[in-house]
C-alpha cells in the first residue's frame, strides 16, 4: 500500500515539475520597469508631490525648437510625454543646457526609418529620465539643470525666441510688454485668464471678425504656428495665444 502512494506522488510530481520549469515567468515592476513610468497629465495633477522629483517618461514627439543661442541659461525643448503603454500624456517643456540642445533634440526624436514599412514597422520611443521641477509658472523636465539656477527664467518666452529671434520678446506697440499665453499649459486657474483674453480680443470686433474660445484652442493643437494677438491696454501687455 505503502509502495502504490509513493508510486502516486512520484507521478503526480513528474507532471507539476515540466510546468513549473517552463511556465513563462511574470513581468515584475519596480526599479528599471515600465511601473516608472509617469507623463505630463500625471505631474500636472500632483505637481506640489512631484516638484523636485526624478521621473521617467516615454518620449513620443519633440516640437519645433528654433535656435539657441550659447550663452542661453537653457534651451527649452517641447515635447509630447507617454505613458507606461506609450500612449500620448501631454506636453512639457524640457530644459537642457544650451550646449547639449542639439544632442538632446536628435536623440530623443522618434525613430520613425521603418514606419512607412508595408510590414508595419514599429517607431521606437526612447525613455527620458529627468527631474520634474516648476520654474516661472510652468511644469518642466530639467536635465543636467538645477532649478536654482534659473529662478528668473520664463519658458515659454525663451522657446519665443528661440523660434522668433528679438521679435518673440518685442511689443509691437512702444510701452507695451510682450507675453505669451500656451493653450497647451493651460490648467483650471489660466482658463479664466484665456477666457479674459478671448473676451478683450472680441471687444470692438465685427460680428464676422469674433472668435470663440473652442476655435481658438482646436486652431493651436492642430497648427504650431497658428497664434492670436490680444492687446491688454490697461496692464500695457500684448499677448500672443499659441500652442
């Protein structure tokens, strides 16, 4: 009787042992995985948690960056974050030292050489480990940067005039500042202020001339060099609404 139970066991563990040999092993998260991984809508949401912290993100586009000019504080890079599935999760400015924009820019842009193919050739997104930090109002990725450096530094005004030259910081009124207003970086608290300003851009308008501020978002998601100038005369401002 004694034989016939171990003679059971003995099969019964020859049949478990080949499945727990070649059972596909499970993808763990943690440290160097995919579970890293965070995106711009994310650091949006709890940016006071995320403000000095190292994060990873997948890198699906970089934008159009202009020119830099070396003794820049930093380059401002725009790109489009992913997340952990590759999906798009908003944009960010990414602040590089001047002398490692064009490095940082070629390396970081897709890989898109099999794209086209008939066979469904697959992009390749590379992953950007960065520190999250807010400098002059606005969410960033600094690399190779510290945030005490750059205490006075507006990115949407650089990336201005990295694409425009003197223009992007020059009014074209005398006494008047020049600012920029990104749909793209709009949170709850600048929608009131793009709401102002669509408002004071329809005052003294034709019928036929208004516009509304569903328009004007869709036309600078869909067109990076589509922009709107609206005149502030009381606070002496123009203000450029772009992407």
């Amino acid at each position: 009787m004694k034989k016939t139970i171990l003679a059971g066991i003995s099969f019964l563990l020859a049949l478990l042992v080949p499945v727990a040999v070649f059972a596909a092993p499970k993808k763990k998260g943690g440290k160097g995985g995919d579970a890293e991984i965070t995106c711009a809508d994310m650091w949006a949401k709890k940016a006071k948690d995320f403000n000095g912290k190292s994060v990873k993100t997948f890198v699906l586009d970089v934008g159009s960056t202009g020119t830099v000019m070396s003794d820049a504080p930093a380059a401002v890079v725009p790109v489009e974050t992913g997340d952990k599935s590759k999906r798009s999760g908003g944009d960010i400015y990414v602040l590089v030292p001047a002398k490692d924009f064009e490095a940082f820019a070629r390396k970081y842009s897709p890989d898109a050489d099999e794209a086209s193919s008939s066979f469904g050739g697959k992009m390749e997104f590379k992953k950007l480990s960065a520190v999250f930090a807010v400098i002059g109002g606005e969410n960033v990725l600094l690399v190779n940067l510290k945030a005490s450096a750059l205490k006075d530094f507006s990115p949407s005004q650089a990336l201005e005039k990295q694409l425009l030259g003197d223009e992007a910081t020059t009014s074209s009124r005398d006494g008047f500042k020049k600012k920029i207003f990104n749909v793209s970086k709009m949170t709850k608290k600048s929608a009131a202020e793009f709401k102002r300003l669509i408002a004071l851009y329809n005052q003294g308008q034709k019928k036929a001339d208004k516009v509304k501020e569903k328009d004007v978002r869709e036309m600078c998601e869909d067109d990076e060099e589509y922009s709107l100038t609206v005149f502030d005369e009381k606070a002496k401002i123009e203000w450029l609404i772009r992407k």
